[in-house]
C-alpha cells in the first residue's frame, strides 16, 4: 500500500498550466489523491476531474458563507450524489482575516452542510482558523448526526486533539508539520493515536521541507509522511500503510 494525499486542491487556477502532468506525478507516486472543493465552482472542477485513483469533496469554505444558502446546498447535494465523491468539504470557520466573511455567516454554512452530511451519511473535511471555540461548540451539538470528519491541516494542541477524537474524528497533518518551528505541532502529532492519523498536502498551499516555498504538489507528501514517521517512532512504511487504510475506511474507498 503506497500513500496517498487527503486534501490537495488541483482545481487551483495555480495548476491551469499543467494540471495533467502534476496530476500524472501524483498518481505515478501516490495510490490516489482526494480533491476539495472550497467554493460551489471549485466543487464542480473537482467532480469534473474524477478519474481512476481520484475522489473529491464538495462543499464551500468558511470565506464563501453566501454560496451555502438554500439553491447552494442543492446543488452540493447533486454533486455529492455523483461516483467517487467521498466527503462533504471543505467546511467550517476562519476567524483570521477579520470581516472576510461575517461570523454568524459562516456559522450558518456550517451548520448547515454538516446536515448535508449527515442527512448524505458522508463524512466532513474540517477547516479551522482562529475559531477553536465557536468551531468546538457547533461540533458538539452536530458530532453525533455525522459519520466521522477530518480536522485538516490541525494547527490546535494535544488538548485540541482529544476533543476531536471525542467527536470520533481524524486528525491530518500537512506540510506546516515539517517546519524547524513547528515543534508544537509535532507534540500534537504525538498525542495522535495511530488509527486516527492522517497526511495530506493542501496543495498548492504549505509545501513541506525540503520544498518549502515551491508550489506544492500531491507527490511532496512523502516528506510530510516522513517527518510523521520520526514523531512516531517508526519506519515510514508503516506510517504509511496505516495512514492509508486509515483513510480508505473513512472515505469507503
Ligand atoms: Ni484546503
């Protein structure tokens, strides 16, 4: 089992140059690879590029709240209807550039796509920034309806990690998790049970040493899944093997 990259987003106009030859090298190095959407378009592009060894999410980020209204989460319900579209994501709140997006905004695109999920029996990709405790309070009244969820990119603490085991949760950890600075993060990676692991890139974003800065691309996980191994003690093969299986039962792929 090789591994695979649980958040990348291809659809980025960053990849309108060569989409076919990174998604080539994604799928030569990697088993296969989850696009997220993050607005009602990009939910479309992602579904438009399923193939062999490519899945998609659908949903719309916190920065876009407007999209989630009445004729928006119809059309995700269409989307999500479609072959190989394995989540609902990605969704959630981001409080970290004040008045992008109005709070009682998101909070309602929130709740309401995780009752898409729910009512879709699909699991949620999660997105987190500056928001831990609005975030944690919407998940406790919703965690229950919900059949599992990533929280990605985790960028909380060790006590950040129970409350999403609590919600019976993944946890994922992108490039940011390779940077010399990043040694809190590396102890949150720690409190991570191996079962609930998970590696992706959140390409184009966080490139991951020794790449850092570079555009980043599926392929660049490998390194993310190194530093992993390190934090865990093991070789990255069997970081690898579980982290897989991890999220081949989680998406039903
Ligand atoms: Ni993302």
């Amino acid at each position: 089992m090789g591994l695979v990259d649980t958040h990348c987003h291809l659809q980025s106009e960053r990849f309108d140059e060569d989409r076919a030859a990174v998604l080539r090298r994604a799928l030569d190095a990697l088993d296969w690879i989850v696009l997220i959407g993050d607005t009602l378009e990009s939910s479309q592009a992602a579904v438009d590029l399923l193939q062999n060894g490519v899945y998609a999410a659908v949903g719309v980020h916190p920065y876009h709240p407007e999209q989630a209204d009445g004729e928006g989460i119809k059309r995700l319900r269409a989307l999500a209807g479609v072959t190989r579209v394995v989540a609902i994501g990605e969704i959630g709140l981001d409080y970290y550039r004040y008045n992008e997006a109005p709070r009682d905004l998101q909070q309602r695109a929130f709740r309401a796509q995780l009752e898409l999920a729910a009512e879709l029996n699909l699991p949620v990709v999660i997105h987190n920034r500056d928001s831990q405790d609005d975030l944690a309070a919407i998940l406790d009244e919703h965690y229950v309806s919900l059949c599992g969820g990533i929280m990605h990119c985790f960028s909380g603490d060790a006590a950040f990690v129970e409350r999403c085991l609590l919600w019976d949760f993944h946890v994922s950890f992108a490039g940011n998790v390779t940077f010399p600075k990043a040694q809190a993060l590396r102890d949150a990676a720690k409190a991570v049970p191996m079962n609930r692991l998970l590696v992706e890139t959140d390409s184009p974003y966080l490139a991951p040493q020794p790449v850092r800065g570079k555009r980043c691309e599926p392929a660049f996980v490998r390194y993310t899944a190194e530093t992993l191994a390190t934090v865990k003690g093991i070789e990255v093969d069997e970081l690898t093997a579980q982290t897989t299986a991890n999220a081949r039962a989680l998406f039903r792929i």
